[in-house]
C-alpha cells in the first residue's frame, strides 16, 4: 500500500517522515514545522465562542498566513518529488554496483584460490624435476664408471691370455721334439673358408715351446733371417715366404695389423712386437710409443679412418 503525504498528497519516497500520533496520518518532513498540527486535527477540535477572543482578526490573520505557508510548500512539492525519484535511482545504482563489486571480490578470491594451487603444484614438479636429474647425472656416472672396468676388464683378459701365449710361435719350420711342448694348425680348416678365395690360404702352424729362452732364440734368429721361403720345404707347391712371430690373441693380431697399416701411412719407421706388446717408433732416436688398447693407437694416430676401424676390431673381438 502507498504511503501519501496528507498534507501535499504527494507518494512519500524517502524514509524520513512523520506520523501524526493523535489520528496516524503521514506527512513529509518539509511539509511539518515544528510546532505544526496536521489539518485533519485542526478541524477536529470543538468550536468555541470566539466572542471573549480580544484580538480576534489576529487569530484568523494567522490562521490564514499558516495555510499560504502550506500552498507554497505544496507549490513546490512537484521538483522535490523528482529530486527524490533521482536520488533513489542514484541510491539503487550503488546498491547494485555494491552487490557487483561483492562478486568481483568473491571471484578475485577464488581465483587466488586457484593460483595457490597452482603455485603448489608447481613447487611439487620442481622438486621432482630435481630429483630425477640427479638421478639421471648418478646414473650416468655409475654408466661411465661401468665402461671404465668393462674396459679393464677386456685388458685385463686380453693380457692374461697373452702371458699364455708367450711361450707360442708361429712358424714353419720344424723343431726337435725336445723343445717342442705341442704343435698345432690355427684358424678356420680349408673346408671353411669362403669358396670367393682364389687360392687356398695355408693355415700357420702354432708350436708351443718348453722354454721361453728358446722362444727368444728364435725370434732374435728370425729377425736376422728376414728373407725366409718355404723353398725345399713344400717341394710340390710354390715358394712362399716364411714368417716367424710371436703368437697373439685375435685382439692383438688386429690391432697389430691395424697399427702396421698406420705406421705405414704416417711414415713411421717402426712397428714391433715384443713379449705380446705391440710398439711404434718414428724414427731411429725418436722415443717408442706403446700400444695397448684402441684408446692408445688413436691417441697415436687421430684421424677419423683410425678410430673407425678400432671400432670395427672391437665389434670384431666382442
């Protein structure tokens, strides 16, 4: 139900206004005075014999001055209502934009909610990215130190099988019986060999010898006797020429032959074997270099050809 002011019958739109407490009448604040009775009172009242009123003009002059004050208020009763309308509209628009900004505030929270967790999470991948590169870089060490000793290891094999051979020669000669622990042919059988081959490729003889001095014998007997041929020996074949070498493990028969064919194509002077170690020299009074392994004829060596058929003899003796 609306709510009219009595006095100007206009809609009261603020919530400041005054109810008359003798009938319960509202009025708008401009149009009371402080000492002002609504008119709905004012014509309640008994009348009385104004005949004992000395100044009874001034009473009515008064009268009437009060209600012009009334009609004037009333008069302007038109824009004040529109100030009032204007100043709930502006009233309701903070309102809402109160209730937006209470939204955005909720969003903004849940949103820094959000960046929270997300901080978390990615505090939480940073520290098992750690975690794994040191035990990707543990693990490569541990990889590393393992290729170490497999190289070690292969030395270690590859010089234990030689200090059995040191006693081993290939030649083709023949020995008393007394010098002689055994005597056989080493390598693939001629049955085995690839039919590609022109000719059949004699298979050396391996002897075993009882002691080493007489190995050394002759070796030191071969070295001065370098033109060596199977001539009156194999009288039903043709002349070869005789080689008389240390016996080596499969390793180091190629990584001799692979440092022969270096030496050769660096110009050096000098390749030899002497109680299984294979060595180089340049020249007459330069110093020797000992090869051992693939790493020292490289080191020896550096050119790509070189390191890629030490691979090749690796691969070859895996």
């Amino acid at each position: 139900m609306a709510n009219n002011c009595n006095a100007c019958n206009s809609k009261i739109m603020s919530l400041e206004y005054f109810e008359c407490a003798s009938c319960g009448k509202l009025y708008d604040v401009d149009c009371l005075k402080d000492t002002w009775i609504c008119p709905g009172c004012v014509c309640t009242r008994p009348k009385t014999d104004n005949s004992t009123t000395p100044i009874q003009s001034n009473l009515n002059s008064t009268y009437t001055n009060e209600q012009g004050n009334i009609n004037l208020i009333r008069g302007s009763r038109g824009s004040k209502a529109e100030e009032k309308s204007e100043l709930a509209s502006v009233l309701t628009e903070i309102r809402l934009l109160r209730q937006e900004l209470q939204a955005l505030k909720q969003q903004n929270s849940e949103i820094f909610q959000d960046l929270k967790t997300v901080k978390c999470e990615l505090h939480s991948l940073t520290i098992k990215l750690e975690h794994y590169d040191r035990k990707f870089l543990t693990q490569q060490t541990e990889i590393t130190n393992l290729k170490g000793s497999l190289q070690r290891i292969e030395s270690t094999i590859n010089n234990y099988e030689q200090s059995l051979l040191k006693k081993e020669i290939e030649i083709v000669v023949s020995l008393s019986e007394n010098d002689v622990d055994y005597v056989e042919r080493a390598g693939p059988k001629a049955s085995q060999m690839s039919k590609s081959r022109s000719s059949p490729v004699t298979r050396p003889i391996v002897i075993r010898l009882v002691r080493r001095s007489k190995r050394d014998e002759i070796l030191q007997a071969a070295k001065l006797r370098r033109n060596l041929t199977s001539e009156g020996i194999t009288a039903e074949q043709p002349s070869n020429i005789l080689y008389i070498n240390e016996r080596l493990t499969k390793f180091n028969r190629q990584l001799f032959r692979e440092a022969r064919q270096q030496a050769k194509e660096h110009n050096f002077n000098f390749c030899w074997v002497r109680n299984g170690t294979i060595y180089v020299r340049k020249a007459e009074k330069l110093r020797y270099v000992t090869i051992k392994s693939g790493e020292d004829l490289q080191n020896c060596f550096k050119n790509k050809e070189t390191q890629q058929n030490i691979s090749n003899i690796q691969e070859n003796t895996s």
